[in-house]
C-alpha cells in the first residue's frame, strides 16, 4: 500500500464549518490549508482602506498590482495568517465591514483572475486543502476529492454569530442573517465562477453532525483516494 499526495478541494455556502473542516484535516493529514476567502477578503480590506471604486475597472487593475499576498503559518492558531503587503491582516478580515462587501468584490473578474493565479500555484505540489466558493469548478477542476458542504440556514447563523460576538458585543442574529443571505445570493448568481457543486463532489450536510462525526466521515474519503493497492 502506498500513501499519494492529493489536492482537497471543499466549496459550499459561507459559515458551514468549510474552514474549520479543512484545518482540522490538514493538521491530521500533513497537509497544507489555504482559506481562499481570506483573499477575497484582504483584497476587500484593501480597497476599502484606499477608497477603491469597485466600479471603475481601471482603479480596480491599479489596485490589484499594489496588493501583495501571502500566508504565513501561526503556531498559536495552527493555520495561516494571511498578510497583505507584509501586514498580517487576519485580525480585521473577519470583520462585519468587510464581510458586507466582500461578495461584490469577489464577483470581479480581475479580482478573481489575480486570486485563482495564486491559487492554482500553492497546488502544484499537491498536498493541500482549499475552501473557497469555486475550488473544486474552476481552481482545481482536477481534485482528487472534492467536497460540497452544507447546512441548514439557521445553523449557519448561529454559528458565524458565535465567531463574531466574542469580539463584537453588539453584532446581532439579524445582522448576521442578512449578510449571509446576501452572500449566498450573490456568490451563486455572478457571472464569473458562480458558486456551484463540481458534478463529481460529494455533498456533506453537516447540520446534524458533530465535529468528530463530520471529521470520521470525510478521512474515509481521503482513504479511499490516497491509498493505491501496489499490484504483485
Ligand atoms: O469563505 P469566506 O466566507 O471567508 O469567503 C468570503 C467571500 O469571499 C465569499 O462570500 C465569496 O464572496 C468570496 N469567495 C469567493 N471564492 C472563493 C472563496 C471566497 O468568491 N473561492
């Protein structure tokens, strides 16, 4: 038997656990974790702090050759920071003001060429877990295990409440409903690389699952894909 590197791919709608999901696994498995959002989401930042008009195509392109990203292991969290221009923006990318706009800004195509690029290059050595929107569709269509996650709405809210509040006492459940409401909409209707189930990803609702559960679950997938019986 012999164990082979793969690339995971796992897309789905915003807070159901992708992220959580895919840390976790990298961890057991060796495996480097690449949260695409936080892209999406220090791009946002960007624009923002510099007052980018995110429909003026030319400031956009400006913009995009100023922006420098990269990740940058955090021992304490055991995943990635993401810096921006050597700044590590983690703590403010998960902020309300950026999550509000970060949807339009994702829906760029530019914006989404400059970020699938990087992507595409963190996985050429394989050995990596992605989530994202358009992972297993249009970053690696190749995927050796591609993963569509869901959950019940209600579930998502709460949890992504749960994230916010310690550091947000006033964020409030409607607040955070509406944002993901309007996220979802706008990430499943753009034109470019709409958020979609790759046809050959495998659906996980974890709405009623706990963490280990969903965790036992999807190493079995990657059992599956990793380990090649030798002949003879
Ligand atoms: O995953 P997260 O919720 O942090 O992503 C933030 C936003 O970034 C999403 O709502 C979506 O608009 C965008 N995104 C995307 N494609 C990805 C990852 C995230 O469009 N691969």
């Amino acid at each position: 038997m012999s164990a082979r590197k793969i690339i995971i791919a796992i897309d789905g709608f915003s807070s159901c656990g992708k992220s959580t999901l895919a840390k976790q696994m990298a961890a057991i498995l060796g495996y480097s974790f690449i949260d695409s959002g936080a892209m999406y989401r220090a791009i946002t930042l960007y624009f923002l702090r510099h007052g980018i008009d995110i429909n003026n195509k030319e400031q956009v392109v400006e913009a995009l050759k100023d922006i420098h990203l990269s990740f940058h292991f955090n021992e304490e969290r055991q995943a990635s920071d993401i810096c921006m221009n050597d700044e590590n923006v983690e703590p403010y990318i998960r902020d309300l003001i950026v999550a509000e706009k970060v949807s339009p800004v994702a829906a760029i195509k530019e914006v989404r060429a400059f970020a699938v690029k990087q992507q595409q290059r963190m996985g050429k050595k394989k050995g990596i877990v992605m989530d994202g929107r358009d992972i297993g569709t249009v970053v690696f269509p190749d995927a050796e295990l591609k993963i569509f996650m869901t959950a019940e709405p209600e579930v998502r809210v709460k949890r992504r409440f749960q994230e916010l509040y310690p550091s947000n006492h006033n964020v409030t459940l409607d607040e955070v409903r509406h944002n993901l409401e309007l996220r979802d909409y706008i990430d499943s209707n753009r034109e470019e690389s709409p958020l979609r189930q790759a046809h050959d990803a495998i659906v996980l609702d974890n709405s009623n699952l706990t963490r280990e559960e969903q965790l036992e679950k999807v190493l079995g997938w990657v059992k599956e894909r990793t380990t090649q019986t030798v002949a003879g």
